[in-house]
C-alpha cells in the first residue's frame, strides 16, 4: 500500500488560514506517487486539515460556503529521523516512532484526527502563502470542553487502489501531479494498451 510512511536510506478555499497555532482536524491523505524535486525524485503525500477557531479579529475561520478553512502540506512519504513528516507526526502524537515503526507506519491512522497546526505565511512575489510548519497535540484543556462537529468527510488516495471519484474531485494541480507519478503510468499503462489495441484496424 503507498499509504505506508516508512523510514528510507538517505478544499476548501482560497482565503488563507490566518498565521498561528489553530485547532484542525485531518481529513484527507492523497498519495501523490514519486515526483521530481530539487533534492531528487522522491514519493510524496499531502495531509490536509479542516481548520476551525477564530481570527485574531474574533471572526469565525469560515469560507464563504460557511465551512471550515483547510490547509494542507506536501510531505516526503518517509519516516527517516530527519524527515519532516517524521517530525511532524513524532511531536503531534507525543512520542517517537519505535524502529518497527519506521519500517511501516499506516498514515490512514491520523484520518478524522485533531491536532494543533502551526501555520506560517511566506510571500513569493506578490503572493503570500499559509503553511503548515507543526503539529502538536490538542491540550487537555479543549478536549474536555469537546471538539467542533466535524465538516469533511475522511478520505484518502491510494494509487495502489485509486478511489476515481476521489480523483476527479481533486484540483487540477493536484491531479496533474498524481497522473504525472511514473506509478499511475504504470499502473495505467496496461489499461492504455488495451485501449490502444482494441482501436487497430488489423
């Protein structure tokens, strides 16, 4: 399974989520296969989070939809103990991955999961942009008052075992990288053939 983080050998809207630490909750994981980046080819997977609170204006954190914001964050799908999303995942559940773990660890475990996000703004040009930089734990204090109802369904996207409609709802950024994986070409190349032959004339 592709959802499987393991150490390696060396929609929300378009408001963005106001910097600081917010109350989220984990809705959906999508495996984006390998992809080409500056440090090499490597596998990756985004973990997106519905954000729910106030502003520092005391304004709800809502779309114009009325539903949560939500923010999500690009991973390197490894556990390695330089990893980011080891550390991420180490300070939001408390504790570090045991080595058993770092040989396979289900990331559908943190589906439907509340956690405190830090977030971040950087500017590129004229653009700003809302990053995740941490995960912790929700402190006792708000669990015992109780979370806010949920608004996203848990989902997740395996290239293992494509959920299409999951797919198609997807943007067309995130969906251009998935289908441009060397694993959707291959899982797909044998499908594509098959159409290709069926089409000849002799």
């Amino acid at each position: 399974m592709s959802l499987i983080a393991k150490e390696t050998k060396s929609s929300g809207s378009f408001a963005l989520v106001p910097a600081g630490m917010h109350l989220a909750r984990c809705y959906r994981i999508i495996d984006l296969g390998t992809q080409t980046t500056k440090f090499g080819d490597k596998h990756q997977v985004m973990i997106a989070f519905e954000v729910h609170g106030e502003d520092d204006e005391g304004s709800p954190m809502l779309t114009a939809n009325g539903d949560p914001l939500s923010i999500s964050k690009t991973y390197t799908n490894s556990l390695n103990e330089s990893s980011t999303l080891s550390a991420h995942l180490e300070s939001w559940r408390g504790s570090a991955f045991t080595p058993s773990e770092r040989k396979g660890f289900d990331l559908l475990k943190i589906l439907g999961v509340w956690g405190m996000v830090t977030v971040v703004h950087t500017t590129s040009g004229d653009k700003k942009y809302a990053n995740i930089d941490g995960i912790n734990p929700v402190p006792a204090a708000i669990k015992k008052h109780g979370f806010p109802e949920a608004c996203n369904e848990t989902k997740s996207f395996d290239i293992d075992n494509p959920d299409m409609e999951l797919l198609e709802s997807l943007g067309k950024y995130t969906k251009d990288k998935i289908m441009s994986s060397p694993e959707w070409s291959s899982k797909n190349s044998k499908v594509d053939n098959k159409q290709f032959d069926d089409d000849l004339d002799f």
